[in-house]
C-alpha cells in the first residue's frame, strides 16, 4: 500500500493549506487555517477549522482513490451545536461522498453517505437500524479516526480500535479524499495520512 503523509510544516501559520480545496455543503463559510499547536501529535503545525457552515469540507487536490484508507488525527476543541471531526473519500464533488465522523458531544462514531447534498447514515453490518456506534469522544484530547475502503466494505477503527463495517455501492468510482467537520465545531486535524491499496 502506498502511503502519503500531510505535514503542514511548511504552510504559513493563518494560511490555508497548499494543495487543498475549501468548500461545503449546505451554506455557511469554513475556515481552514494552519495553526501552531505545541501539543500536536507532529510537535508543531495543526490544520484548524473555525467556520460556520453546514458541512465545512476540504478537498485534497491530487487525489484520485478508488480503495484504500485515511487516517486522521484530530482535537474537538469547542463547538455548542456540534463538535465534529471527519474522514470523506470517494467524493465526486462537495455534494456526493461518503464521511466517517467522531462527535464530542454525542460520543459516537458514524458512517455516512451524502448524496446531492443530502447526508444519510448507513446501517453497520451485522445489525439493522440504529445510529452509528457510541463511543467516548473527550474535547481537548487527541484522537485518531481511520477508514479503510475496499469495493463496498468500509472498516472505521477509532484510537487503533475497530469499530464496525458498513457495507454500500453507492459511489464505486474513485473520487478524492478530505476532511470535514459540522455547523459551529471548531475542530483540529494534523498526522493525516492516506493512501491506495495496492493492486
């Protein structure tokens, strides 16, 4: 599997990150910025989220992944509406892809799919219905959050532990990879990693 790493160290602090897309779904405005962090897991530089917006999403240019994962480093920080951070791959633009996403302020992880803007989550396999699963998301602490997709199966595994599967075709093709947090989340992202699962 090959693997790309995203350090921010070179960005200006209060810039947006080279090579990055910033967008949404819904309406609002993000605000991604690098930031320095003394207690980010890479020693320095931290990717910030700050503004409001249904769906702040970030794109990252020059990907094109069909199977593979993403991994993320994250810090809920402050947010009274949500507190959200998550993982979006094979997204065809900022309407169509599928995001993993850990919320401090409900403690769960869950899998969706956002189809013509429209977000939906996906049922976990082996039980029907339900809402992702509850799992302890503490504000001010880092946490890692990873995807590993392969055709229809997706395995989330939060701070090294996995969680649950889903299981779903509706975006086969590939598509990009990107980061996402909801409404008013400030939230920090750094340590991303990514990469194509070898033919």
């Amino acid at each position: 599997m090959s693997n790309d790493a995203i350090s921010f160290e070179s960005t200006q602090t209060g810039a947006a990150p080279q090579g990055w897309t910033s967008t949404l779904t819904g309406t609002g405005a993000p605000k991604w910025t690098v930031e320095n962090d003394a207690t980010a897991p890479s020693k320095s530089k931290v990717l910030r989220q700050s503004g409001r917006a249904t769906y702040p999403l970030l794109l990252k240019n020059d990907t094109n992944i069909k199977d593979g994962f993403v991994e993320i480093k994250f810090k809920a920080v402050a947010g009274s509406q949500d507190r959200a951070a998550g993982i979006v791959w094979r997204a065809k633009d900022a309407n169509n892809y599928y995001v993993a996403r850990a919320n401090a302020l409900e403690d769960n992880v869950v899998l969706y799919k956002t189809v013509n803007g429209a977000r939906r989550p996906l049922d976990i396999v082996g039980r029907k219905g339900g809402y992702g699963i509850d799992a302890k998301v503490p504000s001010d602490t880092w946490h890692s959050l990873r995807v590993d997709f392969n055709g229809s199966r997706f395995r989330v595994s939060f701070n090294g532990k996995q969680l649950f599967e889903v299981e779903d075709s509706t975006f086969a093709d590939a598509g990009k990879v990107g980061l996402w947090t909801k409404a008013d989340s400030v939230t920090l992202f750094d340590d991303i990693t990514y990469g194509e699962a070898e033919r």
